[in-house]
C-alpha cells in the first residue's frame, strides 16, 4: 500500500513539470516578437483578450455574478 501512495504523490510533481515545460517552451517562441514595438502591442493585447474572454465565458458558465 505504501508503494501505491509513493506512486501517486508522484503524480502531481510530473504535471507541474510539464506545465511549467509548456509555458517555458511558449514563452522561448514568443520571445523574438517582444523586440519589435507593434509585434509586442499586438501580442500583449492578444493576451489580455484571451485572457479577459476566458474570464467572461467562465463566469457565464458557472453563474458567478461580477461584483
């Protein structure tokens, strides 16, 4: 039993990993458009819209009321 439990507290540790491996790995591809000014402002504004739309469709989907 204590062999199962070893197996599954790995669990968490191997998805942060890739977690944080994905978001590096995105973030190496979009670091050469940061150095132009009007391809940073397009690429900042796309997160912030994609951000804000994930924001609005989850709190239309759970019912969460905006303050």
């Amino acid at each position: 039993m204590q062999e199962f439990f070893n197996n599954v507290s790995r669990y968490p540790r191997y998805f942060v990993t890739i977690t944080l491996g994905i978001f590096f790995f995105l973030f190496e591809q979009l670091k050469p458009l940061f150095k132009k000014p009007i391809t940073a402002i397009a690429l900042i504004g796309l997160i912030i819209g994609t951000l804000a739309f994930l924001i609005l469709t989850l709190q239309a989907m759970l019912g969460i009321n905006p303050i």
